[in-house]
C-alpha cells in the first residue's frame, strides 16, 4: 500500500518537471508577484498597492503586493526579486533610494538589470515649525550665512533623497546647515513640530497634512515651479536664487521594475497594463489627493531617468564617503 | 530550578564569558570612525556609531565584575576549582542516569532543529522537510522508549550526513542537472525508509500501544504540512523558502482548480 | 458639534453595521483571523493588517475600516493564547503575559485565564476607544513634548524596568541580558550614518535583526527544548462550566485595570512604540501597586489582566497620533495609515474637516470590533485549552514548524531563521544559568530607539547633557530611572526601614 502511494508519487513529479519545461503559454496565466522593498504602509508600498490594483482588472489575474525588507537601500527585497526566476511574474516595487544599493554594497548590479516603470513621485520642500522666526526664505539664508553651522536641518538618513536634496540646496545658496539625519520622514517632522530641528527638507506628500493644518509654514519648493496646497501658493527657491538650477531638481521616483531578462511579450503586456492603469480615475485621484506628480513614464524614458539618479546619487555618496565600493568600479558614469 | 549554590557557581561561569563578550564589544567598537566626517554628518564623539557600543560594552563589563564578585563571596570559586580538582582525579565520574537522559534529549532537539533548518530548508522542498521533520521528531520522542529514541536519533544523522555528503562532492548538483528534483526525491526516500523502520521498532518496542502510536505519527506528520503549506502559499500568498517538486504539483492542482 | 450630535452619528453608525449582515460576517471574519494571526507565533497583527489591506481595496472604506480594524484588535488580543498555553508569546505585544499566564496554565487553570484575558483586552479596547474620541487633541499634544531624549530616557526606562521585573535570580542578571539584547540590536547599519556595525561583512547583518525571529527564537525554541528535555505537561485544565468569566474578578481588579489602560492609551499615543511596551509598563506598574509584588510571576491573575488590558488599551492610543497628526503610533497603526491613503482619506490634522465624522465612525467600528473580539474568545477558549490535551512530544514538533514558517514568513528570508536557531539556543544556555529572557527581547526592541535617539539627543544639544534636567518629562523619567536602580540596592532598603520605622515611632 504505502509503496503503491510512493511510486505515485513519484511518477507524478516527473510528469509535472516535464509539463512544467515545455511552456510559452498566453501570459498571464496564473498571479503575478510583486515584491515591495520598503516597509508595508510607506510611499512606494502604497503607490505599488494601488497601481497594482488597477493593473490586477486589466491583466485579469491576482497581483500579491509583498513587503521583503532589510539590508542597505531595500538590498534585501532588491536581491530577492531579482534572484526568483524571470518569466515575468515577479516584479519590484522600488523607489530612487533603491539605486544606491550597488555602491553601498547590497546589490551586485546596476539599475541597468531592470526595466522600470516610474508612476511618479512628491515634490521635496523646505519648511519649518509654525513658531520659527522666519517666514520667508531670504530670512533663512540670511540667517544661515550670519551663522554657518549651527541652524539644525532635518531629513531622513544620510543617502537618502531628501539628504540629497539637502545637499543639493547648501549647494546652490552656499550655505551650511548642521544635518540632524533622523530614520524617516515622520519624525523628522515631527521633530520640527517639537522644536528640535529649525527646518525641514521632506516631500510636500509627507507634510501636506500639517501644512494644511497650520504647523508647519513652507518656505520654497526646491523645484523650477511653484505649488500649490489648498489655495496656498508655494514659491520656487529657483526665482531668488537661480544657481540652485545646477543641482536640483531632484524628485523622488516611485513605481516598479521588472527583470530586463524577463521574456519580452510580458514585458510588452505590463507595459499596454502600466499605461491604462495610469490612466484610470483611481490612480489619477490618489496622485491629485496626496500631492504626488504622475510621471507614468516606461520603457527608455524610465530606464534614462534612473541611469541619471543612479549616477548622481552614487558620485554624491563616493564625495561623502559614505559610499563602500567605488562607483567607477561599477561603470556608473559620472553625472 | 537549581540550587542557589549551584547557580552561583554558574553565576561565576558566565560572568567571566560575559565579560570577554564586554571587551570583544568593545575593542570592535574602538575600530569604528570617532571624529571626522562619515555619511555627510559631521562626527564628534557624540554622534560616532561607537558611543553606543561602548557603552553596553561597559555596562556588560561593570556588570559582570559585580555578578563575579558577589559570587567569589559566597564561595563560589572554591566549589568550582574543588569540581574540578575531583574531575581530574577521578575522569569515571559518572553523572546520574537523570542528567545523562535529560542532556541527551536536549541534544537531540538541538540537533533535529539544526538540521531542519540549516540543511534542508535551504536546498529541498519545504512540504517534504516538513514532513520529514515531524516524522522523525515525534517518532523518536512520541513513544517513550529510550531504545527508540537513541536509534531514531542515529538514523536521522546518519541520512543527514549522507546529505552533507551528496552536497560536499558536489553529486546534489550534478543530481539536481539531470533531473531537477532529485534532491525532493532523496528526502522522500528518507521519509519512507525512515517510517518503515520505526513502524518495525515500535511494533517489537510496544507492541500493545504500536497502532496508536504509529498513526498518530503518520496522520500528524502528514496533515500539518497538508494544512499549513496551502495556507501559507495560496492563503496568505507567501512564497515559501524552496518550492521543489511537492510543492510544484500543488501549484497545478490550484492553477487547475481555479 | 455638540454631544448629542456626536452620539447621534456614533449609534447611526454602530446601527448601520449591525443590520448589515455581510458587514457583520465581515466584522467578525476578521476579528477571527486576527486572533488566529496573533496566536501564531511569528504572524502579527501588522502582517494581518498588511495583508488585508490589498484585499479590501474594492471595498468601501467604511466596510474596508470594519475588516482591518478587526484584525488588528483580534491580532493584539489573540498573542496571549500562545503565551498562556505554550509559554511562547504569540507576538511582542503578549510577551509579558505569559510570565504569569503560563504558570496559571501549569495550575490547571488556563482557562480563567484565557476567559480573564478575554474581558480585559475587551474593556481595554473599549476605553482606549473613549480615549481616541474625548481626548485625541489633548494626548497629542503632551505626545509631542517627546524629543530624542526623551525618547532615549523611555527606551532605557523600558529596559531597566524589564530587566527588574523579571529576574528570577539576581536582579544584574536582568540587567545583563537587557544590555545583551542592546548589543544585539546593534549590529547593522547604524541608521544615522549607515556605518555598518559588527557585520563582519556579512551583508545579511547589513539591514540588523529582524525582531521577530529573534523573538520567536528566544521564546520558542527554549520552550520546546525544556518541554521535550522534562516530558512535562501543563496540568490538565480543569473543567470550567460557566463560559462567562468571573465578573467577581473583574469587578475585584478594576484599579488594575483603569490603571493598566491609562498605561496603554499614553504609551500608544507617543509615537514609535507600540502595544509591546506597553504590555511590560503596565505589568511593572501593577508589580509595584500590588501587595503581593512576590507572587508576580507565579501565577498571578492581575499580572495577567494588566498586560493584557494594556495591550489593548494601546490601539486607541496608537490611533490617536494616527488620527489627529497623521503619526502612526505604533507599527500597525502605520500600515493603516498606508491603508487610509489607499482608499482617500489622509489622516492628519485636516481630518477633522476634510471628513468631520471619521473619529466617530472608528470609535464606533473599534467598540464593535471589541464586541466581536469578547464573543468569539469567550466561544474561542473552551476549545483553545483542548491543545493542552495533545501529548508534548507530538505539540512541541508541530510549535517548531510553526516557528519556522512564522519566522520565515514576515520578510521571507531563509536567513531569519538561521538567526532564530542560534538566537533560540544561545537563549536556552542563558536561561539555564538563570538569565531572564524578556529584557533581552525589549533591549533589542528598543535598542535602535536608544541609540538613534541619545546620539541625535547630542547632536542637537552640541554633546551637553543639560536638557536631561531642563526639560519637565526628561527629568521625571530620569529620576523613574535613578529610583528603580536605586531600590534594588542594600543602602536604599536600609534607609527605607529606618524611615518607616521612624515614621512608625512618631505615630505612637
């Protein structure tokens, strides 16, 4: 008995290996996996949730969203994704922080190993607390040349894009600021609310509710254009002071990507998927409510885009020092 | 729980590896930037990525010193060195038979679970090492006989050093070339010799209890992974760690059925 | 708007649900699989509340409101069947309950307090709900005096307090594996600057431990060796025909537990720590008010009971920073907030006008929720306890298996469970040697909290440590710390004696 059960077994396994090899089959056939690197609840866990939604009724299959964390810059989730096999179910819900993994050490690749599909990303500001003394920007730079060093600038941690654009604003107005890093957008805010930093640089998404509700006052998007929240008209830092066209804008770049090797007729469907999705009213409400620009971009105008952060942001971290493998090493052209 | 003396004694023990803990942390701190500039942030002592480090090194050690001392005072170092002196004239010593069973079950637990985890999770299919996990464990615990349970233990090391094997020459991969899944195959080999042969140990072992016995090993064993491993996978959606040939099949099934 | 209004939309909208029927067996479906999802080792409530919110993403988000906020006060609540029956903590939040709710277990008497535990959690849920409707503006405004050195006061407040509170042995024992724990949560990259910390190059230690396979090794794997070692067997319970729960107890312990959720509200609503420090708080705080602090950890039923109305008491908390500034005050609080945006509404100070009735619809759905949760736990109990009936050498296997994929499955990695194996046996050793396990998890719980938040402490204050005593709640917890080291030295009791016995003389 108990043997008759092993040797059915047995011949079951190999009929399935041999149903299994021979397969080009109308995709998708069965649910496609996406593995979100950042933590469940975050901008591109969100973003990747939604647009997987949309994409699940057009692709007519399940879409499991799963959260695989950890390691430098989602190194982990970033391995993960890339290492399970590329027949275009598996696809990678990233974000520009995810580009500096190579030099930091967590991923053996380039961006170049993806295709990306880029929804869009928030606007980074400069704020601060609703008691701060000053109101405009002029005021803050004045301030911050009287006294070099000592006015405290927070942003989540070093590397990240909101640190970047830190950079990138003591840069262009030669100032400098004394940078608290904290581990997230949240309590870098909220650190400005209790006063331990003077200003913040976080993306008009993460403090839109608190500048609508008056506790935070926005000085200047470090964007070429002005803003708008609920009526409230947000100048750009370009108008005074126009050498911060040199470094900036950089914007947050959230949405996913799927293997290059990956057959190309998934990839062509994800991409006919990716298109309408970002069409729908959806998809379109959640950008306008949270204060997200839609970029929708694919195919080479997404892959440029990340070559482009990728370079910048891995020269940046090699100047710092933060960075562990020299991005020459990687062929990461200088930007 | 032990005696107080007794625990003194280990008290004594574990504050000295403790404290080499205490000074390891520390001196791998000390290598870390103090001053200067790292990550774009301005160091100075307070902000070095050695400061907290440095200072459980130093509450560990503080607190081990403390742990030490009280301990010599209540005697503990004499007992410990009159330990051992008996240990060194007399190597014979023999430990009660409680002792000696109670350390060997802890072994074995500490071995099973090693090996599930570290041997085969990684390389077979997780519905079949479940499953070999749950045979072999309750086989060898379940029917309470130390006769059974010193051979089930030999058993499961003898087939995981064959594994050990298979993979150190490299015949687990040239395996797996020829046929995918011949790995799932060698773990099932083991689940069926292994179940044959505690199917004969019980039935010569406790003969009275042996049906009991012998279902209750199979029907759970085979009902946890049935259980578990769809609900995982297709409930929760969770990919699980090696999706060999067991698991390949469900998959058909649900893609069939859906 | 005015009480009565309030009230008003509060029972139209409990009415609502009640008479929906698929919203109903929506409620309860989900209060359901979150006590499932907490009583597995290694699935918490924020993994449930993860999960759920992909599949309710069609829904209304009244109805979507009603699912995860079901599985997360399920989640919460269901931890403590683990720690009860198996001694291992279904989640961090439980961790505290199974000191006292497994040796009631051993007493034959699981099911008091399984039942206890039930009502509790149920009572906590429900004033921590009175809390997010009366109080939410006022809690979040003392929430936010809370600056990095506060922050690090607290984290080092949880862990000496832990590390006093359960030390079987010498009291520098508990202290030890607290600062083990530290060490522990050390390792990685450092978040401030990203230097890597005691990896040895290894980039699996890159990203640092994750919690819960630490958690589920430390507790779960010495349980079973320990069980399997002894063969024994946790008493069988006796037989307990009333299923409702002796409301004498309750009514006995109400301090404990008015206290015990005011623990919890506070503690939820600062932002960053959750539901499993306010379970081990609120069990120091009803050590301390007690008469018999010596029968904690033997078994005490108001241990149990503060625990676990604190726990619950902290959803309320945690939704109050979540609702009224858009900070989630505790991980699965942050998942909901992910899940609020998904369905349009932005929680934050706005919420109040962009959507005026939204505080009142979750006080309602949380009241049901709790409803849900005491009516399926009371059902849910007479049968939990039949698992104490399946002989050890066949449960302990199958715990294992659930240990494996419990902690496998959170991020997926193979290397978190390489991590529980070493972790679980280092921590058999040391609770051999009569080391606590529980300040360890909490150190390395809150490890990250202290070390970030001293350092960036410093860095704003330019190295001084004057703020410690300038500022109000700095100072208040630094001397909580001073006084709980201090009260376990031989001088203080000494003192203490002759200034009772003074008093004592004066009166007579």
């Amino acid at each position: 008995m108990r043997k008759s059960i092993l040797i059915s077994v047995l011949i079951i396994t190999l009929i399935t290996s041999f149903v299994f090899g021979a397969a080009e089959r109308e995709y998708p056939e069965r649910d496609i996996t996406t593995v979100v690197v950042w933590g469940a609840g975050g901008g591109t866990d969100v973003i990747n949730r939604i647009i997987m939604a949309e994409m699940s009724e057009i692709l007519g299959v399940n879409i499991n969203v799963i959260n695989v964390t950890g390691g430098v810059a989602g190194s982990v989730g970033m391995n993960d994704a890339f290492n399970r096999p590329k027949d275009g179910y598996v696809l990678a819900g990233m974000s520009e922080s995810n580009v500096t993994s190579a030099v930091m050490g967590g991923f053996n690749n380039r961006v170049d190993v993806w295709d990306w599909f880029i929804v869009g990303g928030s606007p980074d500001v400069v704020s601060v607390g609703a008691n701060s003394p000053y109101n405009t920007l002029d005021e803050l730079i004045d301030a911050a040349k009287a006294n070099p060093g000592s006015i405290r600038a927070g942003a989540s941690g070093a590397g990240s894009i909101h640190h970047l654009n830190l950079l990138a604003f003591e840069n262009g107005t030669d100032t400098d600021f004394n940078f608290i890093p904290y581990d997230g957008s949240a309590p870098a805010q909220n650190a400005a609310l209790t006063g331990e930093v003077s200003i913040i640089i976080t993306s008009i998404a993460e403090q839109a509710q608190l500048i609508r509700g008056g506790q935070l006052k926005p000085l200047a998007m470090l964007e070429p254009e002005a803003f708008t929240v609920d009526g409230l008209t947000i100048p750009s830092s370009f108008t005074n002071y126009p050498e911060l066209a040199q470094y900036l804008p950089l914007r947050q770049s959230i949405g996913f990507a799927i293997a290059k090797e990956a057959p190309q007729y998934a990839k062509d469907k994800i991409s006919e998927a990716f298109k309408q999705a970002m069409e729908t009213q959806a998809v379109k409400d959640f950008g306008k409510n949270n204060f997200y620009i839609l970029a929708g971009l694919y195919g080479d105008e997404a892959n440029t885009l990340m070559n482009n952060l990728e370079s910048s942001f891995a020269w940046t971290l090699h100047e710092l020092g933060s960075a562990r493998v020299n991005p020459d090493s990687l062929n990461i052209p200088k930007p | 729980m032990v005696s107080k003396e007794k625990m003194r004694q280990a008290d004594l023990v574990t504050a000295v590896v403790l404290l080499i803990v205490g000074i390891a942390i520390i001196a791998h701190a000390l290598t870390m930037p103090m001053e200067g500039a790292y990550g774009g942030v301005a160091t100075y002592w307070y902000v070095s990525p050695a400061l907290f480090p440095l200072i459980i090194g130093g509450m560990i050690i503080i607190l081990c010193i403390v742990l030490a001392v009280n301990a010599v005072r209540e005697k503990a170092h004499s007992q410990l060195l009159q330990i051992i002196k008996n240990y060194r004239s007399n190597r014979n010593i023999s430990f009660s038979e409680k002792f000696k069973s109670s350390a060997s079950r802890v072994l074995i637990v500490i071995a099973y679970i090693s090996g599930f985890v570290y041997l085969y999770i990684p390389r077979t299919d997780f519905f079949l090492n479940v499953l070999l996990f749950l045979v072999i464990f309750i086989g060898t615990f379940y029917p309470d006989s130390k006769r059974i349970m010193s051979i089930g233990a030999m058993l499961a090391s003898s087939f995981a050093l064959l594994f050990i094997m298979l993979i150190v020459t490299g015949a687990a991969d040239f395996l797996n070339n020829i046929f995918p899944y011949s790995m799932d195959v060698f773990v099932l080999i083991q689940v069926a010799a292994i179940t044959i042969i505690f199917h004969k140990l019980i039935q010569q072992h406790q003969p009275e209890r042996a049906q009991k016995l012998f279902t209750v090993i199979l029907v759970t064993s085979f009902t946890v992974p049935l259980v578990l491993v769809p609900l995982f996978r297709y409930g929760l959606r969770i990919p699980l760690p090696v999706e060999g040939g067991i698991i390949s099949i469900f998959n058909l099934v649900y893609y069939l059925l859906r | 708007m005015n009480f009565f209004s309030q009230f008003g939309i509060f029972s139209n909208s409990m009415g609502a649900v009640l008479i929906n029927p698929s919203a109903m067996l929506l409620l309860f479906g989900s209060v359901f699989m979150g006590i499932m999802f907490g009583a597995t080792p290694g699935l918490t409530a924020t993994l449930g509340v993860a999960l759920l919110t992909t599949l309710t993403y069609g829904m209304t988000t009244n109805l979507a409101l009603i699912a995860l906020l079901g599985v997360y006060v399920g989640g919460v609540y269901g931890g403590s069947y683990a720690s009860i029956l198996l001694n291992i903590p279904g989640t961090a939040a439980s961790a505290a309950t199974a000191l006292d709710g497994y040796p009631l277990a051993c007493k034959g008497e699981a099911g008091k307090a399984l039942g206890l535990t039930t009502t509790s959690s149920a009572i906590g849920t429900i004033i921590g709900m009175l809390f997010v409707v009366g109080l939410a503006p006022a809690i979040s405004k003392i929430a936010l005096q809370f600056t990095s050195f506060e922050f690090f006061l607290l984290a080092f407040f949880g862990i000496i307090i832990s590390g006093t509170l359960t030390s079987p042995d010498l009291v520098y024992k508990g202290w030890i594996a607290g600062f083990l724990g530290l060490f522990l949560s050390v390792i990685g990259r450092d978040q401030l600057q990203f230097y890597p910390r005691f990896t040895f190059g290894l980039s699996d230690l890159d990203g640092g431990l994750d919690i819960v396979p630490v958690l589920i090794g430390a507790f779960g794997i010495p349980q079973i060796i320990q069980v399997i070692r002894d063969s024994q067997k946790p008493q069988e319970t006796k037989k307990f025909t009333r299923i409702l729960p002796e409301f004498k107890t309750i009514i006995k312990n109400i301090p404990t537990i008015i206290r015990s959720s005011l623990i919890g509200v506070g503690i939820g609503a600062v932002p960053g720590i959750g539901e499993d420090i306010a379970g081990w708080v609120s069990y120091g705080a009803a050590k301390n008010a007690s008469r018999h602090p010596e029968r904690f950890g033997t078994g005490e039923v108001e241990a149990v009971i503060s625990s676990e109305t604190a726990n619950n008491a902290c959803i309320g908390g945690a939704m109050i920073p979540l609702l009224s500034l858009g900070v989630p005050g505790s991980p699965p609080a942050a998942m909901l907030l992910g899940a609020l945006m998904l369905h349009g509404i932005q929680p934050g100070p706005m919420l109040a006008i962009d959507h005026p009735t939204f505080i009142i619809e979750i006080a309602a759905i949380l009241l049901l929720a709790s409803f849900a949760m005491w009516i399926i736990g009371i059902m849910l109990a007479k049968q939990v306890v039949n698992l104490l009936r399946i002989p050890t050498s066949v449960l302990m296997p199958i715990i294992a298996v659930l240990c494996v994929i419990g902690s496998y499955s959170l991020s997926m990695r193979i290397f978190n469970l390489f991590l529980m194996v070493i972790i679980g046996v280092i921590v058999f050793i040391l609770n051999e040697m009569g080391y606590p396990i529980a300040p360890l998890i909490i150190g390395v719980i809150l490890g990250p909290m202290a070390d970030q938040n001293l350092r960036r402490a410093l860095m704003v204050s330019e190295g001084s440590f004057l703020p410690v005593f300038t500022r109000p709640v700095a100072l208040l917890l630094f001397l909580v710390i001073c006084l709980t080291v201090l009260s376990q030295t031989k001088i203080y009791r000494r003192v203490l004696r002759k200034f009772m016995q003074r008093i004592s003389k004066k009166k007579t």
